[in-house]
C-alpha cells in the first residue's frame, strides 16, 4: 500500500466537518446526544453548557412564535418542542445524578447554573425556593398549558370540520375562473397544513403536560433520595443533608421549569393566535389601541383610583397620564390621517371604474333620444317640464289601461338632428318627430287650413297638418278655436300613443307576476287555484298581452282571472280564452267604445261575409286558422276601407260587429290596414248597451 492511498488527518477531519454540515446528520447527533445523556453521566461544565444552551434554544422559541405572521409559519413547532422537552429532561436527569453523587460538597455540586438559581432566585432558603418552583409549577401545568392545548384541541376539531366546505369553496372559485389550477393546489396544500398542524399541537401539548408532571416527580425524588444518602451515607445531620440536597433540587426544577414555561408561552401564543394575520406586537397594540376612548375611560377611571383614601397617588396618576396621553396622541393621529386621506382623494382623480361586460347586454325597454337643442324641455321653464308628465303619463296609463309602464330613460343624442327626437321601444325605433323647443303647435280640429304666421309642419303622432307660431300668438289662436300645445306635450303626446301600440310588447313576465301579487289578499285564493294547475303565469301574460294589443284595460284583473278560469275547462287554447274573457268584459267594452251620443256606433258584416269567413276557417281544435283566397280577402279589405273612409268623412269612428267564431279572423285581417279600427262580436255587446248600426260591409 504506497502512501497516497492512506488519508491524510487534514482529509479526515474536512470529511467530518462536510457530513456534520449537513441539517439531518446535524439532527440525528443532536437526538443521539440527548439520549446518551440520559444513560452516561454528564461533568458539571457540560451540565452548565447544556442548561444554556436549553434557556437560548426556549428564548429562541418563543421569540419565534412573536414575530411569525400565521402559525403555519411555524409549522415545525410540534417537532422542535419534543426536541427542548426531551433535552430539559435529559439535563434533568443528568443534574439528579450529580446532585444525588455529590450534593454533600457543596452548592456547586451540579454546576454553576443550578447554584447561581438557587443562591439568586430562592435567596439561600430552600423554602422560598420549594413555594417559587411550586407557583412556576401550578402556573405552567394548571394555566397555561391546560389552555392551549384546550385551545390546539379545538381548533383542530374545527379545522377538520370545515374542511369539506372549503374544498367545495376552492372548486366554486376554480369552476368560476377566480382561481387558476396552481392557486387551487396552493389552497388545497394550505388547508391541509392548517388541519395538520392544529392536530400535531393537540399531541404536543401534552408534551409540555408530562414535562411539568415529571419535573414535580423528579423533585420529589431528588429531595427524599438527597436527604437519605446525606445522612445514612454521607454522615450528614439531618439539617445539614436537608439544607444541601433541598437548595440543589429546587435551584435544578427552576433552571429546568423557567426554560419550560418559556416554551409553554410559546405555545400558548401559537395556538391562540389562529385567526389573526400579522406579528403578535401590531396583532396586539392594533386592536387595543383601535378605540382610543377606552383609553381614554380607562385614563378617567385611574385618576378616580389615585384619590381614593388610602390608594398610593403617583403609580394611578402616573397610568392615568400615560393611557390619557395614548388616547389623545390616537385620536389626533387619526384625525390627520383622515384630513390626508380626504384631501388626497379629492386631490387625485377618481380611477375610471370599468363597466363588466354584462351590462351592454342589458336592454332599455323605452328610451326617449333627444337632439342637443331639446335638452332645455326636461327643465323647462315654460309650462309643465318633460319629466314630470311622463310621470303623471305613468298613472293616467295605470288608471286607464292597468298597464304599469315601465321607466323612461332620457339621453341626448349627438347624432340626431338638433331639433329631433326618436323614441325606441327595446333599443328599437318606434317614433320620431321634430320639435321647435321656444315655439308652439297649433292644429286645427275641424281641419282646415290654419291661418296664422309660423312654420307648417305636420304633428308627429297622427300625422295631422300642424303650424309651428310664436308664444305671442297663444291668444289669438285660442280665439280662433285651434288646439294649441306645447312642445312637452307634443312628445308626451307621441309616447302614449307609441306605449299603447306597444303595451302587448312591454308586458313582461315579470311584470304580470307583479301585477298578481299586488292584487288584493282576498284574490290570492283565486290565483293559487288557477296558477298552476289550469294555466301557466305564461298563460296568462298571453292573454293579458292579447287584450293590450287592442287596447282593452286589464284593469279589472280579478274578472279576467275568473274568466280566465272558466275557459280553462273547455280549452287550453290562449286565442279561445281571451274569447271568452272579452266576453266576461262586455260591459267595460262596451263603455269604451260608446260616443257622444250614448250609443256604440257599428259597421256590421254582411251574412254572406259571415259564411264566407266560417267557411274559410279550416283545421279542428287549436289548431284551427284561415284559408280564404287573396282575391277574395282584397276584395274584403277594399269594401272595409270604402266603408270607413266614408263614414270617417262624416265624423263617425265605428266598430266593426262580427260574429263570436269569426271575430279572431277579422281582427288579424283588419290590423294589418287599419289597425285602430276596434272589432267587436256580438258576444261584447252588453245588454244595456245602446247600438246604432251606420253601416253594412
């Protein structure tokens, strides 16, 4: 073997430093350490060494535990405290042997740490000592450690009960894309830590349980044992042995029970501070300094204790002053902190809130576009504003028809002309017309030609010949018995007309169901028997929209309801009940439609129409519908519209009478051409009613 091959001692020793470097050899020494200690005896340098050491490692700990943001930052806890309980109870066991070996020569028998304990904090006497160790003891075992572990039992059972509500919580945030897969992961690994961390202090603190039981044992033992061999070995008076073995026990429970409290603390602190984010200074000092005025009571309460008879002055005065100032310097900090916040807000602009995306699907259901120049009419001056008769428009509809109108929102327009206005029905153009804002329309009734100076127009809504004038032409025009209006009403005028065109379309489903719950408690029975189980709410809402699309008011709803329910038991079909409820409506129709003269004026169709229509009439049940030749319906709709373009001439708005099986079919025909021309069956007629037949199609 040459030389190269044997290593050298500078090799050997680099080869030892490098493994010792490594953390798990480092640990595993250290563990075998302890465990040594407790079977080989231990020289009193070592001993001191050591007991340092299990102060450093205790005061490490607990410093640990005050400056960590969450406990999971400390998860190692549980470990590291096994680790100290087992050291302090080597070292105990290691002082036991020497104490017991050597307690007769002197108090440095044990080393100088378990001396300078016992010289400084028990004073010499070994009583004041035994009742200190008795309180640290009590205060350990009784106190603190019975409360945190109470608190880590808890928590631990809490923690491992929440957790199928918060993995169902991390998949709602993953499923609704607030979270990506790595932040689940990351949430899934943190809950789990938590659970098994709360769960391993549970079994640690019952490390520091056994640790305050056997520190009392061994001190027992320790003074008994000492005493016996001082005197049957020793040749020691029994004085003598209880004086020398008492101080060395009790001075190595404090050097061993000071390093557990410490760590108990620790522990306590740990467990305690479960739901608060943050080191335990600014967890602390923040919440107690987060109400100045308790300060400030409390401040108040400590002057009225300093002059109480009898109670020492300057320490209550002394806090009351200390508590008063912190309140005063609090609040002062706060009202500065809140002047620099309000005046940097008003200082810095409003960050630009983006809009979610949701909201441009949302939908106007009326909106009323106005040119720049008409933006005057919403707070005018002149006469009624814009607003306010779209409001008093509102009830008038509801009073008319038992129609809610929905809101109408108002915007300007830049694209529009200055001068126009466009009124849309679900975003959709329904109207428009042109005003002259400072002006007023004058029409007149009989239709002539208006003979005054202004601007000829034609008024929006109906199309009549109109004249825009002057205000100082207000009078002579109401002289002359011309309808004069205001632009406002001009544009109100159009919205009515546009919402009654409309109102079959406005009536949502949520509307109807609004209109049934607010009808009255002794109708509720009523709906409950009839929605579900005869008709659906979309039933419902068709028929309602069924009688708004010819103007019929649903005011009287309980009556529609009821006819409603009557035709449920003979049909499904919407067409056939909304029938049978205008029959149910007669009387209210028939008030309608009924002139000046106390009587409905009628256009009745001819026999031969009746058999014309029924025989056109094809399919059975529901599903019955029209099938008459186009030559014959233009041959229909010429005789209609010479009938009542002549009767219009004369003044006359007729209804058209038809029969009850037909009138559905007329009405479809009649819509088309002239819409505002009301078919009636013969079933709505109500008895009382008076008629007057002007002519026969």
């Amino acid at each position: 073997m040459t030389d190269a091959a044997v290593p050298s001692p500078n090799a050997f020793l680099e080869r030892i430093g490098a493994t010792l470097k490594r953390g798990e050899i480092a640990l595993a020494l250290g563990v075998v350490a302890i465990l040594v200690v407790l079977i080989l005896p231990m020289p009193t340098w070592l001993l001191d060494f050591s007991l340092a050491a299990s102060m450093t490692l205790s005061v490490l700990i607990l410093m640990v535990a005050l400056f960590i943001q969450r406990p999971l930052e400390f998860s190692a806890f549980p470990t590291t405290l096994l680790i100290a309980t087992m050291l302090r109870l080597a070292l105990n066991l290691a002082s036991t042997r020497l104490i017991l070996s050597h307690g007769h020569e002197g108090p440095t028998a044990a080393g100088h740490v378990i001396a300078a304990f016992g010289n400084f904090v028990m004073g010499g006497n070994f009583i004041i000592g035994g009742i200190v160790f008795t309180i640290l003891v009590v205060v350990n075992f009784v106190v603190i450690t019975k409360g945190s572990g109470r608190i880590a039992e808890v928590a631990a059972r809490f923690s491992l009960d929440s957790m199928p509500g918060k993995q169902l919580a991390i998949d709602a945030d993953l499923s609704a894309g607030l979270i990506d897969e790595a932040g689940a992961k990351k949430r899934r690994a943190e809950i789990e830590d938590e659970s098994n961390f709360f769960g391993a202090m549970d079994g640690a603190s019952k490390f520091v349980r056994g640790d305050a039981v056997a520190g009392l044992i061994i001190t027992f033992i320790n003074i008994v044992a000492g005493i016996i061999i001082g005197i049957a070995q020793k040749n020691l008076s029994f004085s003598e042995a209880t004086q020398s073995y008492t101080l060395l026990t009790v001075g190595d429970g404090l050097v061993s029970q000071i390093p557990a409290l410490i760590v108990s603390t620790a522990a306590g602190m740990l467990v305690s501070k479960a739901g608060v984010v943050g080191s335990a200074d600014k967890a602390l000092f923040g919440q107690l300094s987060k109400y100045p005025s308790a300060l400030g009571l409390a401040s108040v309460l400590m002057v009225a204790l300093s002059v109480l008879p009898g109670v020492p002055f300057l320490p209550f005065l002394a806090l009351a002053a200390l508590t008063g100032g912190a309140a005063w310097r609090l609040t002062t900090s706060r009202e500065k902190s809140a002047a620099e916040a309000a005046s940097q807000a008003k200082a810095a602009p409003a960050p630009v809130k983006e809009e979610p995306i949701t909201t441009a699907l949302q939908i106007d259901q009326l909106r009323l576009e106005l040119g720049y120049a008409l933006l005057g009419l919403i707070n005018s001056d002149k006469g009624q504003r814009l607003t306010d008769q779209i409001k008093a428009l509102r009830r008038q509809l509801a009073v008319e028809m038992g129609f809610i109108m929905p809101s109408v929102r108002i915007q300007d327009n830049l694209q529009l002309a200055a001068n126009s206005y466009v009124i849309r029905v679900k975003e959709l153009e329904a109207g428009r017309g042109d005003l002259r804002p400072n002006m007023l329309l004058v029409m007149d009734p009989r239709g002539e030609p208006i003979t005054l100076p202004g601007e000829p127009t034609n008024e929006p809504t109906f199309g009549l010949p109109a004249l825009w004038t002057t205000e100082a032409s207000r009078e002579e025009a109401t002289f002359r018995g011309y309808t004069v209006v205001e632009p406002q009403t001009v544009v109100t005028t159009h919205l009515t007309e546009v919402i009654k065109d409309n109102m079959a379309e406005l009536l949502s489903y949520a509307e109807t169901q609004k209109l049934l719950d607010e009808l009255d408690k002794s109708h509720q029975k009523l709906i409950a028997d009839l929605i579900p189980a005869q008709i659906s709410l979309g039933g419902v809402q068709r028929v309602l929209q069924n009688l708004l699309a010819e103007r019929i008011s649903i005011r009287d709803l309980p009556t529609i309801l009821e006819g409603i329910s009557e035709a449920c038991g003979f049909s499904r079909n919407v067409s056939v009940i909304t029938e049978h409820v205008r029959t149910r409506l007669a009387r209210q129709i028939s008030d309608t439609h009924t002139g000046e003269g106390g009587f409905i004026p009628l256009v009745t169709l001819s026999p031969q129409w009746e058999q014309s229509f029924a025989e056109a009439i094809v399919g059975q049940g529901d599903d019955k519908q029209l099938s008459m030749p186009p030559s014959r319906l233009q041959e229909f709709i010429a005789s209609v519209r010479q009938t009542f373009e002549r009767l219009a001439a004369s003044g006359d708005t007729p209804v058209l009478l038809t029969s009850p099986a037909v009138r559905p079919y007329v009405r479809s025909i009649i819509e088309r051409f002239r819409p505002m021309t009301v078919v009636m069956s013969q079933n709505e007629i109500h008895p009382k009613a008076r008629i007057k037949t002007l002519a026969q199609i």
